[in-house]
C-alpha cells in the first residue's frame, strides 16, 4: 500500500510539473526574459486615444454631413397644453431641455455647453476632462463673441436660464424711451448673450422697409455700445418671434398675405444686418415651439 502511494504520488507530481512547464512555455511567447528581444508595435492613431467624448470631425466634415441645416431641426422636448405653453413654466426655467436633435450626436459632434458651467461639478455631478476638453474644443467658434437674440419671451427665458446655470449676473441695459435689453456674460466661454424681445418676426412695423430695419439695427448698437461695452456690432444674430406672429395675423382676410411677406421680410432682415453689422459671421432662425392658438 505504500509503495502504491509513493506511485500516485510521483504520477500527481509529474502532472503538476508538465502542467507548469506549458505554463512558463506560454508566457514566454507572450513576454520572454528579455524584452529587447520584441520590436515595439505602437497602436493604431486614435483620435484622444480612443476616450470619449472627443472631438473627431472638423468644421468641412460637419458642413458635408448637413450639420448646420440639422441645428434647429427635430422637435421640442417639451409639449404645450391646451392654451398653456409650458414653455413658460417654473420647470422649464430652472432645468430647460431645449430641443431633441433629429441627428446623431457621433455625426455632428454636439457637446454640451454647460458642462462647462462653474456649477455644473457641484453636488453628485461629475465632468471628465475628456467632456471638458470635448466641449472646449468644439465651441472654440463662440469664444470672444457676443450673441443676439432678437425674440419673444422664450428668448428671453433661455438668456435668464443659461446666465443662471453658468452662474452669471443678468444685467439690463435700458436708454431712455426704449424696451430694456438682458445680458449677460459667460467667462468659461467668453461669450457675451443678449436678447431684445419683440411681439413677432415680420408682423412688427420695424419690419417694414430697410430703412425702418436699419433704425431699429442702431437702437440695438446703442445699447450694446453704451451699456454692454461691444462697439463692434454682434458676431452671432438669430431671429425669432414667428409664435407672435400668428397672433398679429388672426384676422379676417389678413393671413395670406402676411404669408406672402414673410419671405421679402427675412430677406430684408437678413440683408440689412449683414450691411449693418460687417462683425456677422453667423444668422440663424430659432423655429417657433408647438403653437396652441386658433388653429395655427
């Protein structure tokens, strides 16, 4: 019986020995003794080393893939009631949603311009320095601008709303005889926004010629220059209002035609500011939210 033991034994330990012998056997193919003995093989060029997000199109990319037409396409994340926009509720102040892109973000690089808030790594939040670097490099193109809105009362909101999440003072610039104008300054961007609300697009009498659009181009320089310190005009111009102007239009015999200015307007608009303002590297129209009047 011992003998037969000591056999088992000496079998087990056999065993184990070859077992170990393919195991030194495998990891010196993979890292032998010496490693000068393998060529280095770098890894493939990936953009930011393959960590997400990342800034991997470049503006021709973006412009090919339709970017720019997508920016305001898709619908709004949020649904008026009956006769109630809740665009003008508590909730959509303090946490707006705005739109939900129709594209994918991988296609045009989107990035989220409040991860670059002061407030936005307060509390359980967290922002990677990927995100930041991310949303940095991609709204290099905002950087040491000024943006003006000309709208309604949802222009107004998102000014309050983004100089509140970026926790910046809203200030009013007012002059003597004219509506006041909020602005405020985002440092993390360096980006200056303000807004000049209105009561419509095309159905205000400022609207009418070049010369009355013109007039109205001036009110807003003065105040940018006397108040807000910018002389040279706004980089970035967006339009809006057009919620406004289904209202102006309820009347009877009225709509058609106001439907058939609407084109020889915006270009008036869009002429005149170009002329107006030679700092204008960017005009946009901001689409009306769900509307709930009459119809329309």
């Amino acid at each position: 019986d011992q003998m037969a033991a000591s056999t088992s034994l000496d079998v087990e330990i056999a065993r184990l020995e070859a077992q170990l012998a393919q195991l030194h056997a495998k990891h010196a193919a993979i890292a032998p003794d010496n490693p000068a003995d393998v060529p280095f093989k770098p890894i493939g060029e990936r953009p930011c080393g393959g960590v997400l997000p990342c800034l991997h199109s470049s503006p021709a990319e973006r412009l090919g893939r339709r970017c720019d037409d997508e920016l305001w396409h898709g619908h709004w994340a949020l649904t008026p009631k009956a006769n109630q926009s809740q665009l003008r509720s508590k909730e959509w102040y303090e946490t707006p949603t705005g739109q939900e892109w129709s594209v994918a973000t991988t296609d045009c690089d989107l990035a989220n311009p409040f991860s670059l808030s002061p407030l936005a790594s307060r509390g359980s939040s967290h922002v990677t320095v990927a995100t930041e670097q991310h949303a940095f490099l991609r709204l290099q193109g905002v950087r040491g601008r000024l943006w003006l809105m000309f709208g309604t009362s949802v222009d107004h909101m998102t000014l309050s709303a983004a100089c509140l999440r970026f926790g910046a003072t809203k200030q009013l610039s007012h002059l003597e005889g004219t509506t006041m104008m909020p602005w405020c300054h985002l440092s993390p961007l360096n980006l200056t926004l303000a807004e000049f609300s209105g009561h419509g697009l095309t159905a205000e009498a400022w609207t009418r010629s070049e010369k009355t659009i013109r007039e109205h181009y001036q009110l807003i320089q003065r105040h940018l220059r006397i108040n807000v310190g910018w002389s040279t005009g706004p980089d970035i111009l967006t339009f809006a209002g057009v919620e406004w102007d289904f209202k102006t239009w309820d009347r009877p015999g009225t709509a058609r035609k106001e439907l058939l200015d609407v084109v020889p307007k915006l270009i008036k608009l869009i002429g005149t500011a170009f002329a107006f303002w030679p700092s204008l590297v960017s005009i946009s129209l901001r689409p009306s939210p769900m509307s709930t009047y009459k119809g329309f």
